[in-house]
C-alpha cells in the first residue's frame, strides 16, 4: 500500500531537512566540542568541513532520494542492485538513534518543566541531574511526554506534520537563540578576588583560534572531533536526508536548497557557541568550559543562577528553544523509520506510526533503566567508559556513520560516477557552482579521510597517535 508523499516546494524542504540538521547537536555537541578543542580553532577547522565534506555527503543523500524517488532502504539498491545492503546499513543508524534521542528529548523536557513552575535552584545544585536520570519513574514519565508529541507530528505525515510544524519551529528557534546570544554577551561577573570576566571577553575565547602549544596529533584529535560533529549536526549517512530527497519535487533547485540547509544549520551552530560559551566563560570561568557533554544540564543551570532573577527566564526559553531543536531532529529519525517500513512491509503511514512508536517506546524504557536496573560500563575502543545510551550513540555515530559514508564515496564516486550526482543537481538546468569540487572530493578526498576516520573512531589505529 504505497502513500504519495513530498514537501510542498523549496521553503518546506529546507525548513524540514534544516530542522532535522537543526538539533541538539548543534546546541549541545557544538558548543562543549568547541570549548574543548581551542575555541575558534575548532569552530575554523569546522567551518571548512562543512563547506567541503558536509556539502558533497549532503548533496549525495539528498541527490540519491530525489533521483530514485525512494527512501534510503530501497534507493541504493535501485542505484546498483549488489549495493542494496548498504541501505539495510543506513536504516540501522535511525534504528539505534531512535532508542536513545527521545530519552535526551525527556531530560530537556524535565529542565524546561522545572524552570517554568520553580525557581530552577535545585537544578544547579551539585547531583542534581545524576539523581534525576538514575531515578527509575521520572525519566520515563518525561520521555513519554516527548516521544508522544514526536509520533504525533509523524502521524500527522509530511506536508501537514513534518512541513507544517517545521515551518513554525524552526523561525521561532533562530529568534530565540539570537536573543539568548546577544544577552550573554550584555553578561559579566566579579569573582571573590576581584577578576572581572564579560561576555566579550568569552566571545573572544570563542571566535579567536589558539594555536598556542599545538601538534599534529592534537590537530588530528580537533579534526576527528569536527568530523563526528558534521555526521551528527547534517544528519548524513543515516537514511535520513535519502528519505527527505526522495519528498523533493522535480522543480525544486537543489543546489540552492543546499546551500540553504548548510547556512541554516551552520548559523545555527556558530550563534549556539555563542549563546553558551561566553555564559559559562563569564560564571564559570574555562574551567566551567572544559566541563564537556555535562555542560548543558550540569554548568548551564550554575550559569542562569548566577544571572539572579533574569536566570529563570532565560533558562526557561533556553531548554524550551532546545527542546524545539531535539523535536525537529527525533521527528526526522521516526520519519525515516516510518517511510522505510511502509515500503518494506506495504502499509499505511498510521499503522507503522504505531508500530515504530512501540518499537521507539519500549527501547527508550531499557536505555532510561540503563541507569539504575541495567546499569554497566563497558570500556570503547575510543578509550572512553561507555552506558546503555553511549554505547547505541558510539555504534551508530562513531563506527556506522563512518562506515557509511567511506561506501557511498565509493558508490558514487567510482562505480555509478559523480556525473549521475552532478546530472540530478542540475536537472532544470540550474548552474552547479560546485560541481568540480564535489566531483574531486567525492572521488579522491572523502573515502580515503572516512576510512582514516572509520579506523581511528574505533581505536584500530590507536598507534598514530
């Protein structure tokens, strides 16, 4: 039973695929990475990933979909029937993110709920979030709240659900992360000694590149870190950009529209950066900024009880502004797996809603007991100590994601060639500014950089560094 779905034209698509790129890695991963590699240097080191992997990796997804006219179980078969398995190996990574995104989106839920009926303290004080995502009841109520509102939107299908809520979201997102950026650089902060520390100066901690003390291997270290952060902000080589092409009208200018969706989700990133890191550089000093993926629910909430009063109400309409982003994101990932499974087992759109939202129910129940009832840590090869939630995260992010993308560099780059790319990009006879340097790139440059990637992400070659 196949169900006739597509966007309504350029604004809707790109309103959707930047919401889906638009998430919490953005608001979250974005920021705690940069704190961590130097500042400017990784956000400069970033800036030229994206205008040069995340283009070609982008513009091949969305490419792939329109040209088949089929989700990304489906359209890499269609390409080369011998490369049919490489879609079964894209509809994994939605599979595995599914489990653990909605469990994220329940943590914001809490933080939001907490700051709009109470003064937000508790949430600053030390412990709070360990007690709060180790209980066994709360962190599934909210996930439930979170997940619910998710499938709904989902329910509601492309043009009416996905487009229509993406259209409202995302412009009220962007206003909200301007106004909470240009407030914390308004910030400063006298410490018990006398040192004064301003917003400025954070803003300067964050867009000057240091370069003091660096070396190869820690470069290396930085440009892994900005390549994993492109996979997970674009949201490429996980099916869903394959699916969002393939609801692409033929007339849509998809040069354009790329172009669109890397400035909307860059923008959205860099003013992330920031809104957070001159806040915490100013409260917190660069010791609240080396904090890493805890910055959010740990140093922010010390960050918005230092500010007094104003604290609550920005707090309030941060959790809410990433909330919206973590909605925008979970809602493209349910998408995917819907769409895959009705032309997998032909059925309409409302019974895989419930199915997958079943599916995506009971898995985020096991990922929230994976702090207390099945609590473990099991040790990555990455060298980091991993729970139920990072491990789904390190499989689908670190060792697929690469994997993914190092096959369809050579997909397209050696076997169907990049012509067949370049040719749907330009298939009005729009100009494809950038079709040389995507013909290099994915010929030459990406798979050999993924492979590197792939090898080093899952700690094969520890030994170069």
């Amino acid at each position: 039973m196949k169900e006739k779905n597509s966007f309504s034209g350029s604004i809707g698509f790109v309103l959707a695929a930047a919401g889906s790129a638009v998430g919490v890695g953005n608001i979250w991963r974005f920021p705690y990475l940069c704190a961590k590699d130097g500042g400017g240097l990784f956000l400069l080191v970033y800036l030229v990933l994206v205008l040069t992997f995340g283009f070609v990796l982008l513009t091949t997804d969305v490419a792939i979909g329109r040209k088949t006219k089929k989700n990304a179980l489906k359209a890499f078969g269609a390409l080369k029937k011998r490369w049919g398995f490489l879609g079964y190996l894209t509809f994994l990574v939605p599979i595995l993110i599914m489990t653990y995104y909605s469990v994220i989106g329940g943590w914001i839920t809490k933080y939001f709920v907490s700051y709009v009926v109470s003064d937000g303290s508790a949430l600053a004080e030390d412990g709070y979030f360990t007690s709060f995502i180790t209980s066994k009841v709360a962190p599934i109520v909210f996930m439930l709240i979170f997940l619910a509102l998710t499938a709904w939107i989902v329910y509601r299908g492309v043009e009416k659900g996905i487009e229509k809520f993406s259209s409202f979201i995302m412009p009220g997102l962007i206003v909200l992360i301007v106004v909470i950026a240009v407030f914390s650089l308004t910030l400063s902060h006298t410490d018990a000694d006398g040192t004064v520390r301003t917003g400025m100066q954070g803003l300067m901690v964050y867009l000057k590149p240091d370069f003091t003390g660096l070396t190869v291997k820690r470069f290396l270290e930085i440009l892994l870190d900005a390549m994993s952060q492109l996979f997970f902000s674009l949201s490429v080589s996980m099916g869903i950009m394959v699916t969002y092409g393939s609801y692409v009208k033929d007339d849509v200018n998809l040069s354009k529209a790329m172009n669109q969706i890397e400035l909307f989700d860059t923008g959205v990133a860099v003013l992330a950066g920031m809104m957070i890191i001159p806040a915490v550089f100013v409260f917190l000093g660069t010791d609240g900024m080396a904090s890493g993926p805890s910055l959010i629910f740990i140093s922010l909430p010390k960050v918005f009880q230092a500010m007094g009063g104003a604290g609550r109400i920005v707090a309030a309409a941060f959790f809410l502004m990433l909330g919206f982003a973590a909605l925008t994101s979970c809602v493209s990932v349910m998408e995917t797996l819907v769409a895959n499974c009705m032309e997998l087992f032909h059925q309409p759109r409302k019974k895989m809603c419930g199915l997958i939202g079943l599916y995506s129910l009971v898995t985020a129940v096991v990922i929230c007991l994976g702090y207390n009832v099945f609590y473990f840590e099991l040790k990555l090869p990455n060298g980091s100590a991993a729970q139920l939630l990072d491990l789904m995260d390190y499989i689908s992010n670190s060792f697929l994601m690469p994997f993914i993308s190092l096959l369809t560099s050579i997909l397209i780059g050696w076997v169907v060639k990049p012509h067949w790319i370049i040719s749907e990009v330009e298939k009005n006879g729009e100009h494809f500014r950038r079709a040389r340097l995507y013909y290099i790139m994915i010929r030459y440059i990406v798979p050999p950089v993924m492979l590197i990637l792939f090898l080093v992400s899952t700690g094969f070659v520890n030994w170069l560094f």
